[in-house]
C-alpha cells in the first residue's frame, strides 16, 4: 500500500485527462516552429539571390539573423515535441489506474506465491527480476522526473535569448565587423547550448516515461498480488544514457569553445576556428538525437514486455517461453 | 460466455475474433529503426572530420574553391546523418505504435473478448505524409550540396554560384528539418490517440467478459 501512494504523490504534477489538449498544443507549437522555418527559408532565398546580383553588402546581416530564426524555429517544434511527451506521461498514468480497476475482474485465480516468488527470468523481451514486491525507483528515473522541465526551460530561454542577440548582431554587422563576428559567436554558442539542453529535457521526459511504465507496471501486478516482473534495463537504455550525457558534454564544450572565439574575432584563426565548431555543435545535436531513438525503442521494448505480462495474467495457460534462471 | 461489443460512436475501430499484426507502416517501423540509427552514428563523425579537415584547409591557406567544396561536403555528410536519425525515430515511434497495436489485442484475445483495433487517425496519416516531405527536402539538400560541392572542386562553378546555391540549400535544409520534428509531434499526438482508447477499452473488457 505504502508503495501505492508513493506513485501516486510522484504522480501529482503529471497531467492525468488532459493528454488530448497537450498533444493538440504541442503540434500547434510545432507548426509555429515551421511558420518560423519558413520565414527563415524566404530570407534565404533572398539573400542567395543578393549575391548572385552582387549586392552582396546586405548579405551578412541577413544572415545573422537568419540564423537566429532558424534555430528559434526547431526550438520552438522541439518545445511542442516535449509538449505532446508530456501529455503521453499523464495517459500512461491513466492507462495504469484503468489497469488496476479491470485486471482483478479479469485475472485468474492465483496459482504463483507472490511472496516466495524471487530471482531472473528470461522472457522473448529479455532478462526480467521476480520479486514479491515493486522494486525502488531507478536512480536515472529519479533525475528524468526532476529535471526535465528545467532543462526544457533553461533550452527555450537559451535559444530565444540568442535570438536577440542574433537581431543585435545584424545590425552591427555594416558598423564593425570585428563585433559583428564576435556576437555571432555568441549566438551559435549561446542557440546551441539551448538546442541541447531541450534535446536532454525530451530524453528526459521519456525516461520519466520510462519510469512511469516500469513503476506502473510493478504497481499493477503487486496490487493483483502477484509475482512482480520487471524487465531488466536494457541495452537500449544503457547506451540512450550514455550518449545523452556525451551530447550534453559536447553541447557544453561548445558553448566555451565559442564564448573563447568571441576574444578572437579579431584574428586569422577565428575562421579555422569557426569551421569546425559548427560541425561539433552538429554531432553534439546528433548525439542526443541518437540518444532519444534508443530510448524510443526501449520503450517499444517495456511495452511489448508489459503486453506479455497482461496477457499471461490472463490466460489460463503459464507462459511457456518465460524460463526461470 | 462472451458479450457482443456495443458499435462505438467514440472512435472508428475495426473487430475482429483474433490479435491483429502490425500494419505495413509498423512493420517498415520494425525493420528499419536500427540501420538508420547506424547509418545516423556513421555519418556524423564523416561530418565532423570534414570539418577539421576543411578548417585545417583554411589555416594553411589553402584554394578558396576547395575549401568551399570541402563545405558542401562536408554539410552533406552531416545532414544525411540529420536524415537518418529522424527517420529513425519516425520508424521507432511506427514501431511503438505497431506494439501498441498488436499487444492491444492480444490482451482482449486473452480476454475472451472482441478484438477491437483502433483504425488509423488522421494524426498518423498526416505523421507519414509530413515525415516524407521533411526526408525528400533533406535528401534534395544534401544531392544539392553534393553536386555544388562536386562543381566546386573542379572549377566547373564560380565560387559566388556556390555560396549563392549553398545559402538556399540552408534554408531548404532548414525547412525540411522544421517539417520532420512536426510530423515527429504528430506520431507522439497518435500514441496519445492510441493510450486514450486502449485506457477506455481496458475499462469495458470485464463487463464484456462477465457471463
């Protein structure tokens, strides 16, 4: 019981109807980021177009603030991908409590000893403990609850603060360039930072995702008073939270790397220097992208596992591809 | 004893006696996740050692037309990794569903009860259309930024034709990859869609199943 109310007070934030309006407003938001692509996509033809003319004096600043929209624009269609993953938190917990009301009218009587029940299975979905009760929440689960939102919005915060900076950055681009290029390096530290704190807030709402599944399901089966099964971590996951922290690493190895170019906009080096960054700021990105498709399928994995679960709690017959080990 | 299903007026579904398998979709899902992540995880490291390469190009002051082509490569690399990743998780958010979709009815087999499978929403249709807009724009870009940096190499085009080529290819870059994380948040709203039904048809199975 004790564990009972423990989910339940871990679950006070999360949102528990309102999942349709969340993912509503968190596609609206991802068309707003598009709206802001596409305004980026017009500026750029036109400034392609000024130097084929050969007016090529505008140029830069358009740049610059193209830039600065470009990057608002997927932080924006980031922000309304993390709103949807919120309003997915807030369903599985309501799939969880219809879980607990049907499957005691659906379960059969009990032929396992919940409480001698103890040790690893191997199921089709991988390794599984036994345990009589639901095992204490995950240390990674633990952080996903607490910092995804902050993360999130110290994201947005990051990449619209650039933004500004990006407007003040084409407008002294015609004045000096020296400062014009040292802002630049601001703002491509400062928006990719950003971008990389929101990517690490979606790996992180789908590791409270993760953990929702995992001390759901573990709630479910110890309220049934059965045995409870909980999948093993994976692979997946293991490797999901490795390259989420590499990615941040990298993110904020960039940030310093370009807060230190700023001092040396001045000098021949600062273009080398910027020829590389921008790609490690590109791998960092692709790092916690990598990062988020194996928590996707890790939680592809805890599913078909939970599925599994159900099913055998259901049927008559024991499952005969579980073995114990 | 089972209980016939009450036809829905909540949610278009069809009913079956048995566990439905995965769409093709879903099954694409399944197959493909996995070898574009590996091709997402190849293709960033080539994007960032073009980088260096290109920078070093620039510090021993190296011909302007290389170094631009050694750029176009090099972004080419980079966004078919960009490509391949969020067709990864397009695939894998297809596969989830595809779990969703199959699990769901295994359950009420178990039951004993009708199967009823969710038809396809309009999120997931507008998922797949938007995930294929975003994955041509980004292609078109990264064979765009091939065949600059191809002319650039030979000296069949000016240095000023690529940049101006290089400036529109960003923006459509950059539109493509806007397009992919709309239809990413569309795949997510279809999950959603998906937890809404399976949560109302969980409630209803016991009274179904009752004699």
């Amino acid at each position: 019981m004790s564990t009972n109310l423990t989910t339940l007070s871990r679950s006070r934030s999360i949102p528990r109807q309102g999942g349709a309006g969340l993912a509503r407003l968190g596609v609206a938001v991802a068309v707003g980021g598009v709206m802001l692509a596409m305004v980026s996509l017009i500026n750029g033809l036109i400034a392609g177009s000024e130097v084929a003319a050969g007016n090529d004096a505008a140029v830069p600043a358009m740049l610059a603030w193209g830039f600065g929209v470009a990057t608002a624009a997927f932080a924006t269609a980031k922000l309304g991908v993390a709103v949807v993953l919120w309003g997915i938190v807030g369903r599985v917990r309501a799939r969880v409590e219809a879980m607990s009301e049907a499957l005691p009218r659906l379960v059969t009587p009990s032929r396992e000893d919940a409480a001698a029940s103890s040790g690893v299975i191997r199921t089709p979905y991988g390794a599984a403990t036994v345990s009589s009760e639901p095992p204490p929440e995950l240390l990674i689960h633990r952080a996903s609850r607490l910092l995804w939102a902050p993360m999130i919005a110290m994201g947005v915060m990051a990449v619209y603060g650039g933004l500004v900076l990006s407007v003040v950055q084409s407008s002294s681009m015609a004045s000096d360039a020296v400062a014009g290029r040292a802002l630049g390096a601001w703002v491509q530290g400062v928006q990719f930072l950003g971008e990389g704190l929101l990517l690490g807030g979606i790996s992180f709402l789908l590791g409270t995702i993760l953990a929702s599944l995992r001390g759901g399901g573990a709630d479910v089966q110890a309220r049934l008073g059965r045995a409870v099964h909980t999948l093993r971590m994976p692979i997946t996951a293991k490797l999901f939270i490795g390259l989420m922290a590499l990615g941040m690493m990298v993110e904020m190895a960039q940030f310093g790397l370009y807060a230190y170019a700023s001092t040396v906009a001045a000098d021949p080096s600062f273009a080398a220097l910027s020829a590389w960054l921008g790609p490690l700021r590109e791998f960092g990105l692709g790092l916690l992208l990598s990062g988020i498709v194996l928590a996707l399928a890790t939680i592809a994995r805890v599913l078909g596992f939970q599925f599994h679960r159900v099913t055998g709690l259901i049927d008559r017959a024991p499952h005969s591809n579980e073995v114990k080990s | 004893m089972t209980r016939a299903p009450a036809p829905r007026n909540d949610y278009a579904v069809s009913v079956s006696g048995s566990a439905p398998g995965p769409n093709v979709p879903q099954r694409v899902g399944r197959a493909l996740w996995l070898p574009m992540l590996a091709m997402a995880i190849m293709a960033f490291p080539i994007g960032l050692a073009l980088g260096v390469v290109r920078a070093g190009m620039i510090g021993s002051g190296a011909d302007a037309q290389l170094v631009a082509a050694t750029g176009n490569f090099g972004t080419a690399a980079m966004f078919v990794g960009f490509a391949s990743v969020f067709a990864a998780i397009s695939f894998a958010i297809a596969r989830i569903l595809g779990v969703f979709r199959t699990g769901g009815g295994a359950v009420q087999e178990a039951a004993g009860t009708a199967v009823q499978t969710l038809r396809m929403p309009s999120t997931a249709k507008a998922f797949l259309a938007l995930m294929m807009m975003g994955m041509m724009a980004l292609v078109a870009a990264v064979i765009g930024h091939v065949i600059v940096g191809i002319g650039l190499a030979s000296g069949d085009l000016a240095l000023a034709i690529g940049e101006q080529w290089a400036i529109w290819l960003e923006g459509v870059r950059r539109a493509g990859l806007a397009t992919y994380l709309l239809a990413i948040s569309l795949g997510l709203a279809t999950i959603v869609v998906v937890l809404r039904f399976q949560t109302v048809r969980l409630r209803e199975l016991p009274a179904e199943t009752a004699g």
